[in-house]
C-alpha cells in the first residue's frame, strides 16, 4: 500500500517538472509574453531532467519494494502485474526525460 502510494507520488512530482518544462518552452515562443519571462534559459530546462530523474530513481525504489514485498508474502499476482506495468513505464519516463527536444510551436506570427 505504502509504497505504491509513495512511488506514484514520486511520478507525480516528476510530472510537475515535465509540465513546467513544457510551459517554459511554449512561452519563450510567445512574443507578448516573452518580454516579463524570466530570462534563466537553462534553468527549468535543468529542473525538468534533475526533477525527472530523481523522481524516477525514487519511484524505481519504491517500484522494487511493491514488488518484492508482494512476492515474499506470496502475492505473486501482484507481483508480477507491478514488475509486468511498472517496468515500462518507468524507463519510458526515463527515456522521455533523457530525449525530450522543444515540441513545436502552437504559436503562428501574425505577418
């Protein structure tokens, strides 16, 4: 219970710095709201890949305990349903934070 609570939590805060990341970057297109935007350029794009990761690495522990707690009380289902889902999907994040690029702009000047 625990742990699976905690590791979540974990990816959640991660979460944070993805999206915070992607407002940086959409904002910086924006002309209008460029001009008050705190120029720290490499700041939240720093934030997003130490956040990211540490939030993976905690939620990787936190993964390892669901995992092994479950199997030594002999819930072998859950389990393997947690090493089977979770796995994945924590190296998916992991790779999404190690190759996230600037996506496009929605922004279109107006000539």
């Amino acid at each position: 219970g625990v742990p699976q609570a905690l590791g979540m939590f974990a990816f959640e805060y991660g979460s944070f710095f993805y999206n915070a990341w992607l407002i940086d970057e959409t904002v910086r297109d924006v002309p209008v709201l460029n001009e008050w935007w705190p120029q720290f350029r490499y700041l939240v794009p720093t934030a997003f890949r130490v956040g990211m990761t540490a939030s993976n690495i905690f939620g990787a522990w936190m993964l390892w305990v669901a995992i092994s707690s479950n199997y030594a009380q002999g819930h072998w289902g859950f389990a393997s349903f947690f090493a089977i889902s979770g796995l994945p999907l924590l190296l998916m994040r992991q790779k999404e934070c190690m190759t996230a690029k600037k996506p496009g702009s929605a922004y279109v000047k107006k000539d």
